[in-house]
C-alpha cells in the first residue's frame, strides 16, 4: 500500500474504503486549480512517508456526489478519516498542516506537536522538504505584504517587472489563458490595436499580486502599463480603445500599432467574456449560446440550480451571489450536453461554473470568491448597473417608513373594508393627522409578512416613525385619552 496514492472513481469506493477502519487521507483537486499541482506532490510524497495511510484522490468537478457529501467547495481539499469517520479537514495549500494531520491519523505524532514533516523524523525526502519552505515562504510573504507597504527590494522588482515592455499587462493567466474575463478582454484590445506586449501572471506570484496593489494605487487587476505609466484597468481601457484614445496614446509614446502581436491569443470576437468568432461552433449552437449568456444582467452556467446545487463550487457562487444580494439567471450544464460542451468552446474557459455579468465573463468559483472578499465583486457590479436586490424585510422597512404615519389596513381610507380599520381612519382624520396607507388585501406576501415583521396578528396597523404604534383598541384608547395626536408628532 505505501508510496501510492489512488484515484477515487465512485462514492462507494470511498465509503469501503473509510469504512474498512484504516487511517484514510483524501485529497479533492481541480485540474485547473494551480494550487492542486504543488500540493499533489506533496500528498505523493506523504503516500512514502506513512505507508499504513490509505491516500486517496477526488476530481471534485467530476465526482459531485462525492464533493457534496463532504460539503467541497474550495481546491485543494482535504478531508482525514479514521476508524471509520471523518476526524479533520484542510482546505488551501498549506504542506506543513497537510503533513502534520497525516502524521496524526498514522499515530506518528501527538495532538499539540509542532507541524512540519522535518519534525517527524519521517524520510520526508528533499522535494517535500523543499516544496514546504516555498510554501511557507508564500505564506509569510502574504501576510507581510497585506499589512505593510512593499519593502525598497520588492519596489524596486516591481519597476523593473512594468519597465521591462514598452507595454505590459499585469494580468490573471497569461495571454493564451487568461484566468479572468477582464484580462482576457484587455488581451482581444491589444490585439486590435496590434501592440506587442509583455505580461505577468499575477496569479503565479502572491508578493508582487499583493505589492503591486499598493505600489500603483490600483487595488484590482488587469492593469495595463505603457512606459512605465499606469493607464487603469479593464473598463478604462476599454473606454480609451472605443474612444480612440488608447491609439493615441500609443502613437504620443512612440509604441509601433502596425507590428504583428506576439502573445498567441484567439482572434478576439465580439468583445463579450473574450468570445472567439472562430470556435468552429455551428451558427444554430453560437446563437443559443449567445442568447443564454444574455439571457440575464447576471447569469451563472452552474451545475444543478439554485436551490439545488450539483457541485460544491456552483454552490459557493450561488451563496455568494445570494450575499450580493443580486438577482441572477441560472442555466443547468448538466441538463444540456450541446451547451455544457459548446460553452467552454465559446468562452474559452474549461470548467464550471462561470459567472457572466452584463454578458461578460468573470470567471469561476475561485476568481467569484475572491473578488467577492475583496469587494471587487460589489464594485463591478455597480458599475454596470447592477443593484442589490431588495430583500423581503428591506421592502416592509420602506413601506413602514414612507410616511411618517403609516396605517396598514383592509382597504383604503375613502373605502375601508372592515370595522376596526374605519375606526382608526375616522379617529386619525378627526384628530387632524395627515398619514399614509397600505391596502393589505391587495398584497398576501405584506399581508402575511408583516404579522411576523410586527410580531402583531392583527390589522390594522399603526406605525409612526418606523415603530408600531398598534391596533384598532390602542388607537382608540390613546384617542379617548386626548394622547393620540400628541403621540403622533413627538
């Protein structure tokens, strides 16, 4: 059993597995998870090391059922069974914890014990050894650089990496896949403006992603560089190109527009989510496509539906979109072969789900989540228009508030369908009160929302500033007392 580590095809070759009592180590990836690579190696490595460990390895996308079970929603992911049960997990690239919590469900180590393979004594080999302090290295460089602004060496890098092209894109992939709709769309310009270009994955280096941010002021990506100036992000240069002015600036900087580009990237299309007229999709397929992705302001290609997700990262989108509060179109891949096929094709990007707003790519589950924890997500979507969507208790509160004195009754004051609802019209008009009103006959949802919202049964309602005044027996009573025009305009 030792030094091999086992592709899962089937839940229940899983569930033998744990169930035979043994320590078990799996290990979900992503095919285009960068982050899956390294950390395989690792596990590899660790199937040496601990030979009475079971190590397992998940496609998440490709085996939902079993992602589902054990709630995968993020790459790479860990989950450590023993005697029979789920005992730890691990979610992100740490190799430190990975081996640490191998080292526990073997019985090499006791809880509490430092974490790192050199401390165990084990033959961890020099690759592992190696990969955990590029890792922690990553790590550390991370955290510093989130907290302070780039040290003199790490600024001095950064100018030398925006010096080294006349023109250079700091983008998420690289030119012939780009990871992000936005850096693919700043690609198809260049392409247009026939520019050479040089670029950089930020992606691929965590110090200058992070340092950078701060070193131009600019908290998102792409940014587009020309000799050694920040010219902005994806919508600006989209502005300046449709305007002419990124042309201009070019020809003022001495930039050659007429040599052929040498970033081998798809002929760009029509501008939308970096789609490419020459994917070899029949015309019927390309429209259908089309037609779906602007189908909503908001549209997500998803792996079940909304309320039922087939995936655990069609999943996280759809909590995050629910966070954003914004209103989206779904369409099921699984429900589809022609589509699920023919849309990766169209996008040119491989995995579900992807996310489109305003019909433009954005990218999956890891690009959504992050941009979500950044707040570029938030900012994107007010930039094309995009409000949050009005939750059921926002709409009460603005009901209740839009008159100082609002009374929520059966019927209309000039046409009251009750007695007690007449009563607190009456009284209110007789004391002069001017106030608004809401017909709940006419609307279930209030009607029976407010009840709960209130926690009052009955109607009418009486609100004055927001706050529940009460029913038909309070109005009356504070009227018969002479306290009900005073109540009302404290």
């Amino acid at each position: 059993m030792g030094g091999s580590v086992k592709d899962v095809q089937s839940k229940a070759e899983l569930d033998k597995a744990v169930a035979s009592g043994a320590a078990v180590s799996v290990h979900f990836w992503a095919s285009w998870c960068e982050a899956s690579k390294p950390m395989d190696d690792v596990f590899s490595h660790l199937s040496t090391d601990f030979p009475h460990v079971h190590f397992l390895r998940v496609e998440a996308e490709e085996q939902p059922e079993i992602s589902e079970a054990y709630a995968v929603s993020a790459v790479p992911y860990f989950v450590f069974f023993k005697d029979g049960k789920s005992v730890d997990t691990l979610e992100g690239a740490n190799p430190s914890s990975l081996a640490n919590k191998v080292a526990k469900i073997s019985g090499s180590v006791n809880p509490g014990e430092p974490a790192a393979p050199a401390s165990l004594g084990m033959a961890a080999g020099p690759t592992i050894l190696e990969t955990v302090k590029e890792f922690a290295k990553e790590n550390d460089s991370s955290k510093l650089t989130n907290q302070v602004q780039p040290g003199d060496a790490l600024k001095k890098r950064l100018q030398q990496l925006i010096d080294s092209h006349q023109v250079i894109l700091f983008m998420k992939g690289n030119p012939e896949e780009p990871k992000c709709g936005f850096s693919q769309k700043v690609v198809d310009i260049l392409k247009k403006e026939k520019v050479k270009f040089g670029s950089f994955d930020i992606l691929a280096d965590t110090e200058v992603r992070e340092g950078l941010k701060k070193f131009s002021n600019w908290p998102t990506y792409p940014q587009l560089y020309c000799k050694g100036e920040l010219l902005g992000g994806c919508d600006i240069v989209i502005a300046m190109h449709e305007s002419g002015e990124l042309q201009q600036v070019f020809k003022d900087h001495g930039i050659d527009t007429n040599a052929s580009n040498e970033a081998k990237v798809s002929e760009p299309g029509s501008g939308k989510g970096g789609i490419s007229e020459s994917t070899g999709l029949s015309s019927t397929l390309t429209s259908r496509i089309a037609s779906l992705v602007n189908s909503s302001p908001v549209m997500l290609f998803m792996k079940g539906k909304p309320d039922e997700p087939k995936c655990g990262f069609s999943r996280k989108v759809v909590e995050i979109l629910q966070q954003e509060k914004v209103e989206f179109g779904s369409f099921d891949i699984l429900s589809d072969e022609d589509i699920r096929q023919g849309l990766k094709v169209y996008s040119n990007w491989s995995s579900y789900p992807q996310l489109y707003i305003g019909a433009e790519l954005i990218g999956g589950s890891d690009i959504v989540l992050e941009m979500h924890k950044s707040g570029e997500l938030k900012k994107v979507l007010a930039e094309k228009g995009i409000g949050q969507k009005e939750s059921f208790e926002d709409r009460l509160r603005k009901l209740i508030s839009s008159s100082p004195v609002m009374l929520f009754m059966k019927g209309t004051p000039d046409a009251p369908r009750c007695g007690f609802s007449s009563k607190v019209v009456n009284a209110l008009q007789e004391d002069g009160v001017s106030f608004g009103s809401f017909d709940i006959l006419n609307d279930e949802e209030v009607r029976q929302g407010l009840k709960v919202f209130s926690n009052w049964p009955t109607f009418p309602q009486l609100y004055y500033k927001g706050e529940l005044i009460g029913g038909c027996d309070i109005v009356m009573e504070l009227r018969n007392n002479g306290e009900l025009k005073s109540t009302l305009s404290e």
